[in-house]
C-alpha cells in the first residue's frame, strides 16, 4: 500500500477527491485524502488562526495496485490538471510518507507550532514541529510560517508549517 499524488486545479481538490472516491473501485482505490494545515493571519488588526490546503492542487490517492490505479485514473484525465512532471500519477517516497504522517497524524491534520526565535532559528516548544526543526528550511516571520524541506516530487512546492510565538 502506498500514497499517490494526483494534480488538479486550485481550489478544486475537494471535489476531484470526492469524485475519486465516488467513481474509482474500491479494490483499486483504497482512500482519497487531502492534508490542511494551521497558520496565522493578521486581519482586522487582530491575529487568527486560519486553516489552509497544505498541497494545494493536490490530491492524495492510496493504493496497493498502482498499475490498475493508474489505469482507473487514465479514464478521469479529462477532469485532471497535468503534474509537474508531466505525469498523471506520481508515487509518494515512504520516507516523505512517514514525515508527512509523523507532522499531521491520523487526522490528515497540521496544527499550528509554538516557539521562540533563537539566534534567527525558529525553536517549537510544542505542536508538530517540537523536536523537528531540521525540517524547517527558512522562517517567514511577517507570514508566520515555517518553510519545510519536505519535497513531494522534484520541483514540487515547498510545504508551509504554521508558527506561533510565545
């Protein structure tokens, strides 16, 4: 069994997920999924806590039969966007897998990381970044964000984690 990543448009996700789940068999296809994420945004003078897509323009299939996945999915094409790679269906690596699992949980979930700056490094003292800070590649401290070096595919996107600070 393993994770699959499907392109599509922004803002489409939820839908092309909900249609795979719908329409691909269940032998084939055992889950369709998408990741979120928490992160602050300063709106109306005051600091909130925004839920956003962590893959935008992704959706995640999970399957133990790759090559009748990619075959159910070829039917579909007209629905999905191309990947970056030129592929329609592109494995996820186990150990981006396991990462990706250890940072969200079973909730497919990323919750907002506490901490402090020291010497210009972000420090989590709780959330899912706490003892993971080599993930973080570059802090944005007006956007609040951690950029994580946690690559999808080659010349994917880089993944945004939520920072708060104490």
């Amino acid at each position: 069994m393993g994770w699959y990543l499907l392109a599509c448009e922004p803002g489409r996700e939820e839908r092309l997920k909900d249609s795979c789940k719908k329409r691909l068999p269940e032998p084939v296809l055992e889950d369709a999924f998408l990741f979120s994420y928490e992160r602050m945004k300063k709106y109306l003078g005051q600091w909130h806590v925004d839920t956003c897509r962590m893959f935008p323009g992704y959706v995640f299939l999970q399957s133990g039969c790759p090559e009748l996945l990619q075959e159910a999915v070829s039917h579909y094409l007209r629905f999905f966007g191309a990947l970056d790679s030129g592929q329609r269906l592109v494995s996820v690596e186990t150990e981006v897998e396991r990462r990706i699992r250890s940072l969200c949980g079973e909730h497919r979930h990323m919750a907002l990381s506490h901490g402090s700056l020291l010497d210009g490094r972000f420090i989590a003292e709780e959330g899912p970044l706490a003892g993971r800070e080599s993930l973080i590649a570059k802090v944005d401290l007006h956007k609040r964000v951690a950029v994580l070096d946690l690559r999808l595919m080659e010349g994917g996107r880089p993944v945004w984690a939520g920072i708060a600070f104490k």
